[in-house]
C-alpha cells in the first residue's frame, strides 16, 4: 500500500502547534500563579529558565540516545510529555504541599516534549519523500507562528468571556492537541535518515568545517530572532503608548505574525528561489531593522524595525537546517540534536545580552538592540562563508 506522508506532515503541523502551546501559555498566568499560589515573582522568573535548560538538555541527549529508541517511540513521548504536563497545570500545584514544585514539575515534564519536538520533527519530514524540501521545511515551521499567534489570541478571548479565573479549564483544553496527535504519530509511516548504526556521531561532525559554520548559523539565527522577539513587547508600549498588558499581546503576536508570513512565502515560492540568497537578503533586512529599532527618534519606525525583523528572521532557523541537512547527508539526528541546541543556546544567550547592555546604558533599550545587531551581521558572513566551504567541497 501507498504510504501517506501527508499524514506524517500533519502530525508534525500539531507537534510545532503543541511546542507553540507549551512556549506561551504559561507565561499568559505568571501573575495568576502569583495572586492564586502565593508565588514570588523570582520563583516564577525560573519558570522560563526551566523550560529553556529542559530544551537544552533534551537536545544533547537526542543526539546520543534517540536513534538507538527509534523516532517513533522519542516523538509519541514527546506529546505523551506536553499533553501530560498541560494538564498537570491544572491539579498539580493544588495536590503539592508546595504549589511552585507542582509548577515546576508540569513545566520540565512539557519542555521535555517540547525539547523532542524540536529534535525530532525537522528530520522525520526530511526523511519523508517530499519535492522542493527547503519549502516544505518552511512551511512546516510556519506552524510553530501561527501556533504562537493562536495560543496568545484564542487565550485571550477565553479568558474575557469565561474569566480568568476559569484557566484550569482551559489548560486542559490545550492538553487535548497533544494528545490527539499521539495517534497521528503512532500510526502515521516514519522513515529514517540515514540506516541504523551509520549516522554520524557528534564527534565525526566535529571534524567538519560546515558543521561548525551550520553551528554559527543557527546560533545567531536564534539570537537574532529572540533578542528583538523578547524586547517586542517593550518597543509597542513605547511606539503606541499602550498598557503592558495590551503591549504584551501586539508586539509578540505582530511579530510572530510577519515571521509565519515569511515562511508561508518561502513554502509557496521556494523552488523559484535560492535559498541562500534568500537567506543572505533576510540577514540584510534584520540588520536593517535591528539599526532602524536601535538608532530610530522616532518611536513608530521603532516598532515597523520590530515588527518587520519577524519577516527578516522567518527563513533563518528553517533555512539553516535546509542548507545544511543535504551537505551532511550522513549526520542524521546528531545534526539535527546539534543544530537544534545551537538555535537554543542562541535564543537564551541573545536576550540577555541585549538585556545587560541595556542595562549598563542606563536601561536604554535602543543601546541594547545596537549590539544585537552584530547577530544579523555575522549570519550574513556565515552564509556567504558557507557558500564557498559548499563550492569548495563540489
């Protein structure tokens, strides 16, 4: 019988919806865990480092471990994991003598899901027969935005209709997507990339120079991307003048929105366009808009600098993987593992960078987002460093 992958590619359409869910729902009830469980809001500021160090650590234990499991029991508990976790949300912290470990717990449980679909659903569609695979990997991660957008509005909208109050409901209620999708995963056909026991191991990657260029990539594509994605909310209060609430809600979603536009575009157009330069024009365009954000008096090209850096940054982690997967045929979930923790170490490391020189300018964010810049910048120089390791190698 004809296999269909288009049932695979749906599965992984909800597994990057499910990452989108575990990424932003709990930060939408920070202030309700601290009126409701007597939370400080330094405990809750470790919510978010555990999520991310969670992410971390999955990815260099993909790298050595999921291949000898197999894809499809790794990427079953993954959603086994984010469903479990979600819903935890909702009875855990009252069960717990202590509410914050209840939290706590529920969050390592979800960003263990989160850290194997973000390992695992790149390469399960690479190995699927698809065309023109650089679109259809951009199109794939189009879903992780629009994810991120639903999440943040359709939370919303709940919360002024049945109340804020109601929210244990509602994590139940974004519990199902995961564990729907455990089906999808459980029976949807799988392939691997490359025949059990010959994928590279982290140390054969190591002896190539692409792969630290891919590396380099993927970092600053993570950095690029969250530095400005984190500081969103901040250039909206300060372009419009509105409440942080309203703040928190227009720049992340405005963001997310224009950077799930630009990996539409490319899913639709890809096979028309070369993907590294595509890439290079993107890395052009966010080091336009970080120095429009960043030097801008006047507040409004501000917030066009930040809302259109989500276009600019679209293609980065998507195309990374496209550019580098067929050039290290080879370095199956390894390099998948790798590429994927070097876009989280970015992601964590970005931010806070543009935080303490902000910081040390005497909290002038633009100050911090000149020095962001220099993420974009060195992309660009990788690309086109790539792009002659690439020739070189033919």
């Amino acid at each position: 019988m004809k296999k269909n992958y288009r049932k695979t590619l749906l599965a992984c359409y909800l597994g990057f919806i499910t990452q989108a869910i575990t990424a932003n729902f709990a930060p939408l009830l920070f202030l309700k865990f601290h009126t409701d469980y007597s939370i400080s809001l330094g405990q809750i500021a470790l919510i978010p480092t555990a999520f991310f160090l969670t992410q971390l650590l999955v990815d260099v234990l993909c790298a050595r471990f999921v291949d000898s499991i197999g894809y499809r029991r790794s990427i079953v508990v993954s959603e086994i994991t984010s469903g479990l976790g979600l819903a935890g949300l909702a009875f855990l912290p009252d069960l717990l003598p202590d509410p914050f470990a209840g939290v706590m717990i529920c969050v390592v449980l979800y960003a263990i899901g989160s850290g194997l679909i973000e390992v695992l659903v790149s390469p399960i569609v690479e190995a699927c027969p698809f065309d023109h695979k650089d679109a259809v990997m951009s199109m794939l991660h189009s879903f992780y935005c629009w994810g991120s957008v639903g999440v943040i509005l359709l939370s919303t909208l709940f919360f002024a209709v049945a109340g804020i109050e109601h929210w244990k409901w509602l994590a139940c209620i974004w519990a199902l997507v995961p564990l729907y999708n455990i089906y999808n995963f459980a029976t949807c056909p799988i392939e691997r990339l490359t025949e059990e026991g010959k994928g590279m191991t982290v140390r054969d990657l190591s002896r190539l120079p692409i792969f630290w260029l891919a590396i380099l990539l993927m970092v600053c594509a993570g950095a690029s991307e969250l530095s400005m994605a984190q500081w969103a909310s901040a250039f909206t209060e300060a372009a419009l003048g509105f409440s942080k609430t309203v703040g928190d809600l227009v720049g992340p979603c405005l963001f997310a929105v224009t950077m799930g536009i630009c990996r539409v575009i490319y899913g639709k157009f890809g096979p028309k366009l070369d993907l590294n330069k595509f890439m290079i024009g993107s890395g052009v365009m966010c080091l336009c808009c970080y120095l429009l954000a960043s030097l801008s008096k006047t507040p409004v090209l501000g917030l066009v600098g930040c809302v259109c850096c989500g276009f600019s940054v679209g293609i980065m982690w998507p195309g990374t993987i496209s550019i580098t997967s067929p050039r290290i045929p080879k370095g199956g979930t390894a390099l998948f593992a790798m590429l994927a923790m070097a876009g989280d170490l970015g992601g964590a490391f970005g931010p806070s960078l543009v935080g303490n020189i902000t910081q040390q300018a005497g909290d002038n964010l633009q100050s911090g987002m000149l020095v962001g810049s220099v993420f974009p910048l060195v992309l660009i120089v990788a690309l086109i460093l790539l792009g002659r390791v690439a020739k070189k190698n033919a």
